[in-house]
C-alpha cells in the first residue's frame, strides 16, 4: 500500500512531494467558497438528537480528522463499508479486491448542522470527488468516493446535490461520486482511529491531511469547529 511506501522511503517521499504539488485536488484548491449550498436540502431539526452518514473518499485518516472538526459532528470512526465481515480487516482491503471503501460514519445532530452541509464539507475540502478510484497519492477501489445513503431523504440530496454541482461545472471535471445504499460499516483497527491527532508529524498527514484541515478553518469558518 502507498502510506508504508511513503512513510519507508525518503526518495519516494520527495517524488510524493512534487506529485502532491503538481496534482493537487480540486477538492484543495477550488475555493469552498465557489462551492454552493445544496438548493435541495434537509432543514435544521427543531429538537437535539444524533443522526448518521457514511462517506467514502479516499484515505479515512484525512476524511475523519476533517469531519472531527466540523460543528455539529459528536463522533468520527474510520472503518470500512461495502464489502464482507470477512473481509474487513487493512491488510486484505488494501488489495482493492473486497468491494470496501476506506470510510468514516459521522454522527452529528441535525438541529445543528443539515446533510446537505456535510455533504458541502465532504466535496470541498475533505476529498475530491472527480477523481475515480484514487485520492492524491493513493489509488485502488477502496479510495473511491463514495456516500452510502441510509434512507431516502439522504439519497435525494445527495443526486440532486451532485447533478447541482456538475451542471455548474464548479471543479472542471464531471464528479465521480457514487451515490449507493448503506449496508454495513465495519471499524477500522484502533490504530487506524484518531490516526492525525496520534501522529501530527507523520509525512503522509504533514503533506495530504493537514492542508485539509486548514482549508475548512480558511474556506468554511462558519462550520468549523477547534479542538
């Protein structure tokens, strides 16, 4: 798998660095600003309570700590979906041949923050969602972009928000996010969990996961939340 291949080599980590550079996502570099509300959208609830969304989008390591600092979130867990009990385990996904994404289930509460405002921090700044079964560095199915609907109200926003953003042509690229009933999340090892916040100086967080985090502190304010 890439990260050990990164993490392993200095002179793979310089290669990354310029790959990195020259190919940053459009996901980092178009402005969340150019990004618009989704016009279809669930309302802020009346009451407190906790609901859940499981989005795919390349490395969970990133996509968790992005989402930990979202306001409204109460917990981020990096696991798999989309594949096997059997199969859920880093070694075997990290073949590409299980049918698992590398994801995170987010529960937030919806008098706080709506699905669609997820959604908008999802394609913003914590992945790039032109890009088909990769992320930056990382290539295979299991980096694919993905949400995983539970209900019928989820499934809705998410076509109508994505059909929004590809007819305003907003990343230059048709979006590749595939839009797939939720059937099972499996959680990631427990090294694999808060892996950013155990491991700020890792090279792979330094130059794929920490520019995240600071363009949803810059481009979406109103959304983020410290820690």
């Amino acid at each position: 798998m890439f990260r050990e291949i990164f993490l392993g080599s200095a002179i793979l980590l310089i290669l990354v660095m310029i790959v990195v550079t020259m190919s940053r996502s459009s996901a980092a570099t178009t402005s969340a600003n150019a990004i618009p509300n989704p016009t279809l959208d669930a309302p802020l609830a009346t009451t407190r309570g906790e609901e859940t969304v499981v989005l795919a989008g390349g490395c969970f390591w990133g996509v968790e700590a992005v989402f930990e600092h979202v306001k409204g979130v109460s917990r981020v867990e990096s696991g798999y979906s989309g594949g096997s009990a059997a199969t859920a385990q880093y070694e075997i996904v990290s073949s590409g041949t299980t049918g698992h994404a590398e994801s995170v289930r987010i529960a937030y509460d919806p008098s706080q923050i709506t699905y669609g405002q997820l959604l908008k921090v999802f394609f913003a700044v914590a992945h790039d969602p032109t890009e088909l079964n990769r992320q930056g560095p990382d290539t295979g199915t299991q980096y694919r972009s993905v949400i995983f609907y539970s209900n019928e109200e989820q499934k809705r926003i998410a076509q109508a928000y994505i059909q929004q953003l590809n007819q305003a042509k907003v990343f230059g690229r048709k979006m590749v996010t595939q839009v797939v009933p939720f059937q099972s999340f499996y959680e990631a090892e427990d090294y694999h969990q808060n892996y950013l916040v155990n491991h700020p100086t890792d090279p792979y967080i330094v130059y794929n996961d920490l520019p995240k985090l600071e363009n949803l502190r810059k481009q979406l304010p109103e959304l983020y939340k410290a820690k």
